[in-house]
C-alpha cells in the first residue's frame, strides 16, 4: 500500500466521519451548522479530485517491454508474442476478420511467496496510437479455439512458480496502429479511480505492455 493509497483511505474516512456528524447535527435542528460541515466537505473533495486529475493528466503513460510482466500485487501478465493474421480455422470452419486479427499469447504468473491464488476479474485489450481500444473477439476466439483448444481464462488458477500460458484473439481494423495491450484488473470501477497517481485514476493513461 503507498502513500497515496492510505491518504485515500483517510479521505473516505473523514468523509463519512464528516456525513454522519452533520446528519447528527440534523437531527438536532443545528441546520446551519450540518450546511457549513457539508459544504467544507464539498470544497476539500473538489480538491482532492483537482489533484487527483492534475497528477493524472501530468503523469507519463507508463511502458512494458514485451515478455516483463505487469504486476498487480502478486499476480502479473507479460505479452510473450503477438501475431497478425486475416484468417483463422481451417477449411469450413475458417473465418476471415473484419480487418486484422491480433492473435496475442499471454504469460499469467502468481509472485507471492504462498498459496495459489487468481485474480478476481480482468480483462486486456488492443490500443492503438490513437487511444482507441480493442476488445477480445468472440469470434476470433472462438475459431481459434475450435483449432487449437480451449484457452485458459485470465482468472485461471495459479500455483507459486507455474506459470500459465493463454491466448486471446482481436479483430481490428486493418488501418490500426497498434500500440500495445493494456490490462484492466479488477474489471469495472474501482477505488483507484480516485487515488493519486494510479494507473486508474482519472483522465491518467493506462500502463501499455508493447507486443515486440
């Protein structure tokens, strides 16, 4: 945990500390008083998220090279190969991508020094220079799959020192410059959205693991 992790966590603190004090003061008919402690909790949260944005938008976008894992804790991807096709499957089965498939193999590994675990939820995607970004293809997937067996989820599982190896497939379009893989763990909202200088945070570039 950083600095700026246990500095969240006081924020919340003191936020609902602050809630619950003006809710009291409510109830107690001190009206004004509750509108003064709700309206200094307003402006120190508007600068909390001011700073939040401000490091983000400062930040450089972090880099990794192909093959070095991206940690997250105790569980790490590293992008071992990418390849680019425009069919997969074979003879009736073949499909052909809408522009480029990306077939991109993945090295899951656990770092701590106990049990197996897995991640809760994750998920990668394809970036291109242009910020925009690619999800698995359900099909692509799929024809691959059909060829080479089923792939290993990315919540798989992982024993200290075995690594797993997995593979997702991306359709996209053919004019794309891809300029690598990001990796969203956990899948959704989370509270690093609002942690100073996060990968998550606000407005703040996601780390890219280049594919070569």
């Amino acid at each position: 945990m950083t600095m700026f992790d246990l500095l969240f966590v006081v924020v919340v603190l003191a936020s609902v500390s602050t809630l619950i004090a003006a809710f009291v003061q409510i109830l107690r008919r001190h009206v004004r008083r509750a509108l003064t402690m709700l309206s200094v909790l307003g402006v120190g949260l508007a600068a909390y998220v001011g700073v939040v944005i401000a490091v983000s938008l400062a930040s450089s976008q972090g880099v990794v090279a192909a093959g070095q894992d991206r940690c997250f804790d105790d569980w790490c991807v590293a992008v071992e190969s990418a390849a680019s096709v425009g069919t997969l499957g074979e003879g009736d089965q073949a499909i052909s991508a809408n522009g480029v498939f990306y077939v991109v193999t993945l090295r899951l590994s656990n770092h701590g020094r106990g049990r197996p675990q897995r991640a809760s939820s994750a998920a990668v995607f394809l970036r291109d220079e242009e910020g925009r970004t690619y999800d698995v293809s359900r099909d692509g997937q799929r024809a691959f799959e059909a060829g080479h067996g089923p792939t290993a989820p990315l919540t798989t599982m992982l024993a200290v020192g075995q690594p797993v190896v997995t593979v997702r497939v991306f359709d996209v379009p053919a004019s794309a410059r891809i300029s690598g893989l990001t990796i969203q763990h956990p899948v959704g909202l989370g509270p690093g959205l609002f942690v100073i200088g996060d990968e998550s945070s606000l407005f703040h570039e996601p780390t890219l693991s280049l594919l070569r």
